[in-house]
C-alpha cells in the first residue's frame, strides 16, 4: 500500500514540476473528449467509405469448393443431430 501511495504522489509531483515548467494545455472534460473522438470517428468514416469485398470471391465460385462446403454442412448437421439425440 505505501508503495503505491509513494508512487502516485511521486507522480503528481512530477505533474505539477512539468505543468510550472512547460506550458501544457488543460486536459479535456471525458465528454469533451468523447465528441471529439465520436467527431473524427465520423469524418474518418466520410473520408474512407467502406468498400469491402469478399476475399477470394472466385475461390468460392468453384464448383469443387462448393460441394466441399456443402458436404461439410451437411456433416455438421448430421452430428448436431447425433448429439441431440444422445442427450
């Protein structure tokens, strides 16, 4: 306990020595904060518009790739049935 108290007051001590020595700007209120990062959130969002695309779209497209994940499927629900059955 000492030792966090000794710390956070060596701390504040260095806070207050660099704040009389440098001129620092005062700290935002938390929903100063929060508008401005929710404001930057928005431009960023205007300025790079989503354009997501699937990866490998032609990977999927194939027909052999197809009946491997429907197979895959269909085991899958085959064992989901199993298991309800043994419980």
């Amino acid at each position: 306990m000492c030792g966090r108290l000794l710390f956070f007051l060596i701390g504040m001590y260095a806070g207050v020595v660099a704040n009389q020595q440098y001129q620092m700007p005062n700290a935002p209120t938390p929903s100063e904060a929060w508008e401005r990062a929710a404001a930057r959130f928005e431009k960023y969002k205007r300025e790079h518009p989503c354009e997501h695309k699937p990866p490998h779209s032609s990977f999927y497209d194939n027909p052999e790739v197809k009946d491997i994940i429907d197979r895959l499927k269909s085991l899958e629900r085959r064992r989901r049935s199993e298991a309800r059955e043994d419980n």
